[in-house]
C-alpha cells in the first residue's frame, strides 16, 4: 500500500484519530504519512477509514501490485 496526502489540509486530525500507526500531525498542524506501507489488515483498513473520512479528500491509498 502506497499513501499520500496532497496539500489543503486542515489539521483536523481525523486521519490521525482512526490510524495512528500510520499518521500524525506536524508542527504546522497538517498531516503527513510517518510509516508508508503498513502490512497489518487492520491498519490498512484504518488507511481506507481515513481516506473515506478525511473532509478535505486528500488522502490517497494505492494497493501493491
């Protein structure tokens, strides 16, 4: 899985609040990916969780070919 954030972000937080493993809020107050390619099913679906839920719809998941 590949993960990416383009830039509008608010700082809402909410990809941090459903996959913390994978995101995380920098000193500006905008999220960035801290661990790409997470391997635990459940972590990827928060990834999926997050990408839904993210009220700017700037987080990309791309599944490994």
């Amino acid at each position: 899985m590949y993960i990416s954030i383009s830039g509008g972000c608010i700082g809402c937080g909410a990809c941090v609040a459903l996959a913390p493993e994978v995101f995380e809020l920098n000193a500006a107050n905008q999220a960035r990916v801290h661990s790409q390619s997470p391997q635990d099913p459940d972590v990827q679906a928060a990834v999926r969780k997050a990408e839904q839920y993210c009220p700017k719809q700037i987080i990309f998941a791309d599944a490994d070919d």
